[in-house]
C-alpha cells in the first residue's frame, strides 16, 4: 500500500520518467490507473471500514441480549472497551482513507496539469476553443477537488451494501426485506440524480465558461469602457449571462437538493420501519430486542453509502464531464517529437504553395504564397488592411500551422524541431505585445533560468533600450506588473523588441514593430533591424509605416490574401507607385528557393 508521503513523489516520477523517454503524452486514464496501488489500498481500508461499522448494531445486540438478562457488569466492560478499540481503529482508518483520496487527487493534478497548461497554451494556436479557454483548468480542479472530498468514498462503500442487506436477513426475513426494498428505492433516486442533473450542470458549465470570458475582456478593456461610457451596456450583457447561469446552477442544485432532501427522510423513515416491524416480532416472540436495536443500526448503515451518493451526485456528475473533456483536450494536444536535434539554421527561409487559415476557421485567408531569403536578407511585407500580412507573419514565426505549403529553415520544416528548440532560432514581435509579470530582464530573456547576464544586455543594447531601462529605478530588476501595465505602450514594444532579439536567433518576425515608436525609438528599430542582416539573420518587418523599411533590402507585396509583388525594395515600391496611380496591376514572376521573385 503506497503511503502518504509517497504519492506526490510517485506521480512526479512517473511523469519525470515519461518525459525522459519521449513519451508522446499521459492519458487521464493513464496518470490514474499508476495510482493503482493506492487505490487498491483504499479499497481494503474501505472493506475493513465497512466490516468495523458493524460494531455499533452487534454491540447493541449483546448489550441487549447477554448484559441485561444476564445483569453482567464485567461482560457489559468487556465489551465496552472491544467496542471502543473498534471505533478507535475505524476511525484511524477513515481519516487515512481521506488523507490518501486527498493525495491521490493532488498527485494526478500534478501528473496531468503541465499537459493542461501546455494545451492551454499551444491549442488555441490551432483550433478555436470556447468561452475563455480556462474551461480546461477548471476541469482539473473539479476532478481533484471531487476525488479529495466525501464522493469518492461513498463510492468504495456502495459495493459492501449488499453485505449489511444480508445479515439484515439473517436477522429476519423482513427485516431484509424491508432493507432491500428500501435500498431499491435508493437506488432508484440515484438514476433519478443522474438523469436530472446531467443536462443542467453541462449548460451551467458553458455559461461558467462564457461569463469568465465576458468579465476577463472586461477586465483587459477597462479604459476603453471608462473613456467611451458604454460599461453599463457591457455589465448588463454579463449580467444576463449571470442570469442564464445562476438558473442553470439553481436548477442543479435544486434536483440534488430535492432528491438528498427525501433520500434522507426516506432513510429515516425505513429506519424507523425496520424498528417497527422489529418490535412486532419481538411483541410475537419471532426477534429479541437486541436483533429490533441491530437491525435498525444496520438499516441506517446500508443505506448511508446510497444517500451519500445521492448528496454528491452533483459533484460526481460535473466531475465526470471534466474528465470527458479532459481526456477529449489531452487527445487533440500534438505530441512532442523525439527526432535528432537539428544544427541551427544558417543559410535560408524558403516559402512554397503556403495557404493559411485562422485557427478553427475555414477561411484561407493567405493562398499559394511562395518567396525565398538568403541570409542577411531584410523583408518588408506591406499591403493594406485585411491583407494577410500579420497571418503570414504569424506563419513564418511558427505560431500557426499551414493549411498547405511549407516554411524551412535551411531545407527542414519547422515541425521538425521541438517547439522549445525551435523558438531559440526566432524571435517574433507581434501587433498586440504582452509581457509577464516579472522583471525586464526576465521578460528579455524569456524567462530562461540563470540567463546569461551578457545575452540579456546585447539584446537590449541591439534594441536601442538599455538607456532606457536604466533610467527606470530599478532597472532590469524593474516588475512591469501583469501584461506590463507599469510600463507604456512604447517602453513595452521596445522591451518586447529586445525579446524577440535575444540569443541572436537566425529568424526574427516583427509585426508593426514601429505602432508605439517615437522617432528615438525608430532609430533604434532600424538599427537592430541592420544588426540582423549584419550577422547574417534573416529580418521580417511587417510595416504600414515606410520608416520601417529603411534597413530592409526586399518587399513583399500582398492584397487580398495573396502575393502581388515580391522584389528589391525599392523596384517594388516603384511598381506599387505607378500600379496605384495608373490602376495597372502589378505583373509578378514566380520566385524559386535560389533567388528572389522578379517584378516586371
């Protein structure tokens, strides 16, 4: 039997050792079934448990069929100190039966929630998930915090009902019969439960999730609601969805309540039945008294481990559905490669036949983009609105996932790097810059553990913000707060800038990476966007502004989600010039991976 200090570490291990090997990923099922130990000991403990409860109704028994005719003093001791000692060990063993449910629950937490997070954070890259995306989380406290409670061991104790049902025969035929039937009857509400509370505790789920997204964009668009007035028309949308909620939580714990409320008053009730038709018998010579006290005891102990079922059968239900999305949320999360580590690309970005959708949408809205850079190249990517700009620039980077084509680096496509390994070779900026809470250095360095003091300052000196930062009080150890709100929107992109530089990495993607930028802050754009090309990276600016292409030897052009022109800078530009003066379109040549796209 796995002890209690030992369940935590067992999961780590396990989930350490699959890690180690390359497993591809841990199954619900799986992380629970190497707790398998422990729940078999549960199981013992909860037979011995169930065989101890008999001790009040045999205690009862004795008391009144030996003490009293016998008026016996030293038998009535005896077994007043056998039954105390039963207590004293039934009660030692329900409390190490819950401190090990309590373990269990947080060992599987800690065997499942990286692979969670990991979804959490890399799912929504390649399929639209509803409400705000927490709902996964949520789940997971859920089933820990159901395997932790009262639950689970009505559960372990359902199966030794029969057990009690059948010494309630041996007392007497009705007896039995009456505690059968009562526990049929039991039974029954425990259906009735499941039928009634499934469908409203589902609906209360979805309306959980979109209320958490609804006060979480509230939260993150405060100014906008505060400067423009309209936060009561937003507080009166979450109040409905509060509405819908409520209802379908009320009415789930309305069915719960209900059904507890009667199993418990029909539990009285057959308890005192049982008594009465105990005392029938004994009025007709059929039971002694101590079999009408036992038989009632026992009744009242069949049919707890029902009634508690009952009482839990909500929680048990909202579990149970966590755990059908779990195990649906584990299923879809790609699996990690185990492939030979690739070198660092040095040479090429080559981009054929690529079409790109958002993820979860149908819509492409890149078609059949092919273009190649050498290193040392600089790219700019211009076009109006709606483009496609910032969905190739989100494909290039690795953040989205092709619907067709490939992205290489050096001839290798990007799947065919861990995603941890592949992100030391890019640095991305992307319109909506967010930061971390933690220090500017942390930030910079990617939260890499014991960074390299000297990578964190080439990166900021590389993105013209190390002056800036050690004017800061505290400097690089300066907390920017949650999404970097103790900072401006410029002091962010610039930080973000140095982010995306740090570790020199061969690709570097920014989108609008001039948006928040005063002019000083321009000029330290363009020369790191130089000191790119300078070390032979490749630089990718996706840019409305011009000033943004000062630095940049290539453009692309895109309108209406495909490549029109792609080129040196500056025949490019002049082709758009007289395209737009003129209404004449701009004639593109195919680019291959050896060289650039012509335009003509």
């Amino acid at each position: 039997m796995a002890s209690l200090h030992d369940l935590p570490a067992q999961g780590m291990s396990l989930r350490n050792s699959s890690q180690q090997s390359g497993s591809p990923r841990l199954s619900i099922v799986t992380a629970l079934a190497s707790f398998r130990s422990a729940l078999m000991g549960i199981g013992v403990m909860s037979g011995v448990i169930n065989v101890l409860a008999l001790t009040g109704s045999f205690f009862m028994l004795q008391v009144y069929d030996r003490v009293i005719p016998g008026r016996s003093m030293p038998t009535l001791l005896g077994l007043a100190v056998l039954a105390g000692t039963l207590y004293t060990f039934q009660g030692i063993l329900e409390l190490v039966r819950s401190r090990l449910l309590v373990r269990v629950g947080r060992g599987l937490d800690g065997m499942v929630s990286s692979q969670v997070y990991a979804a959490l954070m890399r799912l929504p890259l390649r399929t639209k998930l509803p409400g705000d995306g927490l709902q996964s989380l949520r789940d997971l406290d859920q089933l820990r915090s159901f395997l932790s409670g009262a639950g689970p061991t009505a559960l372990f104790d359902l199966p030794w009902v029969p057990l009690y049902i059948g010494i309630c025969f041996v007392f007497h035929f009705w007896i039995g019969v009456t505690a059968l039937g009562g526990a049929a009857l039991l039974f029954g509400l425990t259906l009735l439960a499941e039928a009634r509370t499934k469908g409203p505790t589902q609906i209360a789920g979805g309306h959980a999730a979109i209320r958490s997204s609804l006060a979480e964009a509230t939260r993150r668009n405060a100014e906008v609601l505060q400067a423009m007035g309209f936060g009561q028309r937003v507080a009166k949308r979450w109040s409905a969805t509060n509405a819908e909620y409520l209802d379908a939580h009320t009415k789930a714990s309305d069915v719960a309540g209900t059904l507890g409320t009667i199993s418990k008053i029909l539990r009285m009730v057959l308890q005192s039945g049982v008594l009465a038709i105990g005392a029938y018998l004994v009025i007709h010579q059929q039971a002694t008294g101590g079999i009408m006290i036992a038989s009632s005891i026992m009744m009242s102990r069949a049919l707890a481990p029902i009634e508690l079922a009952i009482a839990h059968w909500k929680g048990f239900v909202a579990a149970r559905q966590g755990w059908s999305r779990l195990t649906r949320l584990l299923e879809l999360l790609p699996e990690d490669r185990t492939s030979v580590v690739l070198p660092p690309p040095t040479r090429l970005l080559a981009v054929k036949g690529l079409s790109i959708a958002p993820p979860g949408v149908p819509k492409t809205v890149v078609r059949d983009a092919t273009f190649a850079l050498a290193a040392g190249s600089g790219l700019g990517i211009i076009g109006p609105s709606a483009s496609g700009k910032s969905s190739l620039a989100r494909t290039l980077a690795g953040v989205w996932s092709p619907v067709s084509g490939t992205v290489r680096l050096d001839g290798a496509t990007l799947n065919q790097w861990e995603e941890e390994e592949l992100g030391q070779h890019i640095g991305y900026l992307p319109q909506d810059v967010q930061l971390f809470d933690g220090t500017i250095a942390e930030n910079i360095a990617r939260f890499q553990p014991d960074a390299p003091s000297e990578k964190i300052l080439s990166a900021a000196r590389t993105a013209g913000v190390h002056d800036l930062i050690v004017r800061l009080p505290d400097g690089y150890e300066t907390r920017i707060g949650e999404a970097g709100s103790a900072l401006s929107a410029g002091q962010r992109q610039r930080i973000a800038l140095a982010r995306a530089l740090y570790g020199d990495p061969f690709l570097v993607v920014l989108d609008e990476p001039n948006s928040n930028l005063d002019a000083e802050g321009e000029a330290g754009l363009t020369a790191a966007i130089q000191a790119i090309r300078d070390r032979n990276g490749i630089a990718i600016v996706v840019a409305h502004r011009p000033s943004a292409l000062a630095s940049l030897d290539q453009v692309l052009a895109m309108a209406n989600g495909q490549v029109r022109a792609f080129g040196p800078k500056h025949e490019v530009l002049d082709k758009a010039t007289r395209s737009l003066t003129n209404a004449v379109p701009l004639k593109v040549v195919p680019a291959t991976e050896g060289g650039a796209r012509n335009v003509r």
